[in-house]
C-alpha cells in the first residue's frame, strides 16, 4: 500500500503467542502446497500458457471486482477508526489494480463475461458469507486472502525478483508497502477476533486459493477442474 508504511516483521513472521501466528502455524502445510501449485511454478520459470494468464486475468477481475464491493462491509461495520481508515484506504489501490487488468485485458483482446466460473463464483460467496457475519470474521478472512497473494508472489519473487513481463504483477503483491499493510491487517485480526471465529474461516481461504491457482492452470493445460 502507501510507501510511508513501515513494518516490523514480515506477514509471515508474526509475534509470538498472537492469534494470527497460531493461524499461520496451523495452516503451514497449505501455504507450502499453494507454493508449489503448478500455476506460480509456470509463472516463475517462464512457461506458463497464454490459456492460463488469460484465465486468471479475467478470473482475477472478477473476483477483485466482488472484493471492492464486499469490502463495503467494513468501512460500515468495523470495530474502530482504525480498520475504517486502513479497508478505506485500500480503495484507490483496488482501483488501480483494476485499471492494470483492464488494461491487460483489452490488451490482450479477452472478454471477461458477465460473470466468474464456478470456483471463482464459490469463492466470492464464501467471502461475501465471512464479511456478512460480523466484524471478527471480516478481518479475518480479508487478512487471509491477502497474506495468501502475498505469500504467493513472494514465493515467485524469491525465485526470479521483478523483471520479465511480469515484474509489474509480481512487485504490486510482494513489495514491502503490500506486505506492510498485509501486516496490519493481521494486527487487527488479533486484536479483534478469537481463534474459535477465525480458524475456519482462514482455513477455508486458503484452500481456496490453492483450487483456484489448481483451476486456472487446468483451464490451461486441460480439461478445467471444477
């Protein structure tokens, strides 16, 4: 996010004791799979299809698309001034991701369609379900779904940096302002919800976004897994 923001530790590295640390403790089986998904391998050695950077250029959209919307929820309903300031605040940089897939996708001649596929679309709903039930379980399934793009294209960023053709994409989620603010993110999960609210709510996202990286790869490579 903002460049003035300055983080102690890295999203991964979480103090000891915190409820986002036990989080990260028991979900780090599925963090290492999301980094091994054949999508962000593809992604790193320079081997991956148009079919599948297609698929998650349109996939992608829609699913920020759903976000900005849900993400409504919390500028209404969050627990202090400071989850209002810091969701509210992460509006204009949704935007300017949209503008970078549109300007992508019309590059590229794609159409994104009226509406996402299955995995995407049960995706948007679990989130939409997650935000709908209170301020506890918003944060915390907000949190997850940034910490695991962030691990994500971290995990490509370790292998090949920022150059290529897709540097750009791979700084906007793996600088340290995104990480920075992927960090507070998790300092008001733990601050503002309990292990019992957030545990299924992280675990179901993370799965998530391991079957999502699995879908857009098999659009790609074969028959779509959904």
């Amino acid at each position: 996010m903002e460049a003035t923001r300055h983080m102690s530790a890295p999203p991964d590295r979480r103090p000891a004791g915190s409820l986002t640390a036990a989080l990260l403790e028991s979900e780090r089986d599925t963090l290492a799979r999301i980094a091994d998904e054949p999508f962000l391998s593809g992604l790193a050695e320079g081997s991956l299809t148009d079919a599948c950077l297609d698929a998650w250029l349109c996939e992608d959209w829609h699913f920020v698309t759903s976000m900005r919307r849900t993400l409504g929820v919390l500028v209404h309903d969050g627990p202090d001034e400071e989850t209002v300031d810091l969701v509210g605040g992460a509006f204009p940089v949704i935007r300017a991701e949209l503008d970078r897939f549109e300007g992508e996708i019309e590059r590229r001649g794609l159409d994104v369609g009226p509406a996402p596929g299955r995995v995407v679309a049960d995706f948007n709903a679990a989130v939409h379900s997650a935000f709908s039930a209170g301020p506890a379980s918003a944060l915390a399934s907000y949190w997850a779904l940034e910490h695991a793009y962030w691990w994500a294209w971290s995990r490509i960023r370790e292998r090949i940096g920022i150059s290529g053709p897709y540097g750009g994409w791979i700084d906007n989620w793996s600088s340290p302002e995104f990480a920075a603010f992927v960090s507070e993110l998790a300092d008001l999960v733990d601050r503002h919800s309990e292990l019992s609210v957030a545990a299924p709510i992280v675990r179901d996202v993370f799965a998530r976004e391991r079957r999502l990286w699995r879908y857009l790869w098999d659009i790609g490579t074969g028959p779509p897994a959904i």
